[in-house]
C-alpha cells in the first residue's frame, strides 16, 4: 500500500496500549519516498494525563504529524482547557465542528423515559437505579425504555428483564435510538461524546452520570461544561441512588434544552478537510519531486514515478 493519508484515532493523546503496532507504522511512514500526510484525530476533550505523557504527545504530534483534526468547536470548549500544551502544537490544529447524526424532525414529546448505557460493558448501576425508581411509582404515567446495550453480562441483563411490565421494557438495543431521544420526556444515560451529540441535537431534557473509574475524567469535564449552560443535570456516579436519580430528573424537566449555537457539522467538514489536505499534501510532493528531478536525475526520476 501507499496511503496519501493515515489517521490513527486518539493516538497519541491517548490509545498507548496500541503502540506495538503504531509506532511501526509512523517509523514505516517518515520512511517512504513520498511520505503521507499524518493526522491524529481527537474529541474535544482529552483524558488527563501526566507531565511526562503529554510532553511525549507533543513530542510525536511536532516529530511525526502534520495535522491534528479536533472533533469540536472551540467557541464552545477549545483544546488547551483540557489540555494546556496544546498551545505548542496550535499551528497544526484545525476544529471540524461537533461529528453527530443529522438533527432529526421536531417530534412531539410523549410520556417516554430513555435510560441507556451505550454498550453496556459498564454503567448497569444506572439501569438498576432506574428500575428502582420506575418501581416506587415515579413517573407512572410514562412508559419506560432501559437499553442495556450489547456488552452488558448476560446475568445482568436477565436480571434487568424480570422487571418488564405494561411500562417498562427492558430490551438491548434501540431500534431508532436517535427518533426515541427525540420523543423523550426525558433521557438518562453516561456522557460519552456520541451520546451528548445525540442529546444536544434532539434537545432533549437530560440526566447524565458521567463515567468516573480508573480516573476518567473526559465525561465530567464535558458534564460540568453542558451543566453549567443549564442543558442538563448530572448525578455523581458514587452519589447515584433512585432518590438522587428523580431529583435530577425533576430538575432536568425544568431546565431549558435549546441546542447552543456550536458547529455540528462535524463528520462532513472532517471528510472535506482530509480531502483537501490529500490534495495539498500531493502538490506539495509534486513540486518537491520536480525540483528533486532537475537536480538529481535518477532518484527523483523513481520518486516521481511513485508520485
């Protein structure tokens, strides 16, 4: 193969775990005749990490990267707010707007309540709240969807599932979990980046418990950041109880949801910049190869035919 252009997701701001693979690509890159244009893709919030493990980021992004694509918008929450060094690699930064699905039709609200999980390898403490407070009568007039999602252990999904009633269903996956937040009364979920994407397009009143373990801290920032814009309410995962769970809800209701003016076109304006940057980076070698072949023949003359 001989990519115009590789994207590694996250990496190196994050993903560690893959570089026995990684950093032989990027050494395999810088290596080739006709290099191609090198693009880390980030959200707009990073997992913090140590002094050292950013300086070796910034080391990487300046050594081997022409481009870093910010999934995001940065009159909302620019990079460096969670991440301060981002200021040394400013020139290679470029924001594409917020990557979502397409805001769908205005839909009437129904007496619907969302609890989802997203994949539902964790995150069944929510469910089980939810139950919880489904059972004490709360909101008795809705019908209730929990979404356990793919990854959630088989006993706790059967688990979940002895609780199915006239308003409650227990089911793994949504079959429109976009057109069902747009017919929510309310949604309850993490605050994962896909999930808060569908929230703000749906502006649909919200409660998020934001992943906290192993010192994740990406879901809080961008909690605390939508919270303090009154677009949704926030239980803590260790103060998550089914009486916690229906103050926030009540709160929610009562918050205003209007999408803030931010750049949602996100997944079209990252294929159009990656399209672009293609196209430059190809000129660029062009003209290199050129000079290269009117001043020394025969390697450039291999390098052009590559080109």
């Amino acid at each position: 193969m001989q990519p115009d252009v590789i994207v590694t997701e996250t990496y190196p701001f994050g993903r560690r775990q893959m570089r026995f693979e990684l950093t032989p690509l990027l050494e395999w890159a810088a290596k080739q005749p006709v290099s191609p244009l090198m693009v880390s893709s980030i959200r707009d919030i990073l997992q913090a990490r140590s002094p050292k493990r950013e300086d070796e980021c910034i080391e990487l992004i300046q050594q081997q990267y022409d481009k870093v694509l910010v999934h995001g918008d940065p009159a909302f929450t620019p990079l460096e707010k969670s991440f301060a060094k981002a200021v040394q690699i400013h020139s290679q930064l470029t924001y594409s707007g917020y990557v979502c699905p397409a805001k769908p039709p205005a839909k009437v609200r129904e007496n619907l309540i969302v609890v989802s999980i997203g994949g539902g390898a964790v995150g069944k403490e929510i469910l089980q709240a939810a139950q919880q407070l489904h059972a004490s009568g709360f909101e008795a007039d809705c019908q209730w969807l929990l979404i356990t999602g793919p990854n959630m252990a088989p006993e706790d999904k059967k688990s979940l599932a002895k609780h199915n009633c006239d308003n409650l269903q227990v089911v793994e996956l949504a079959d429109d979990f976009i057109d069902s937040l747009s017919r929510a009364r309310v949604s309850v979920s993490m605050a994962g980046y896909n999930t808060v994407m569908d929230l703000l397009q749906t502006e649909t009143p919200a409660v998020v418990i934001p992943f906290e373990a192993e010192s994740e801290t990406e879901q809080l920032a961008r909690s605390q950041l939508l919270e303090a814009k009154g677009l949704l309410s926030i239980v803590r995962e260790n103060a998550l109880t089914a009486d916690t769970l229906k103050a926030a809800i009540i709160q929610a209701r009562q918050q205003q949801h209007q999408r803030p003016a931010i750049n949602m076109l996100g997944a079209q304006h990252s294929a159009e910049l990656l399209k672009l940057w293609a196209e430059q980076h190809m000129q660029t070698c062009k003209k290199r190869l050129r000079y290269e072949l009117a001043s020394t023949g025969t390697r450039a003359a291999t390098l052009g035919n590559l080109c």
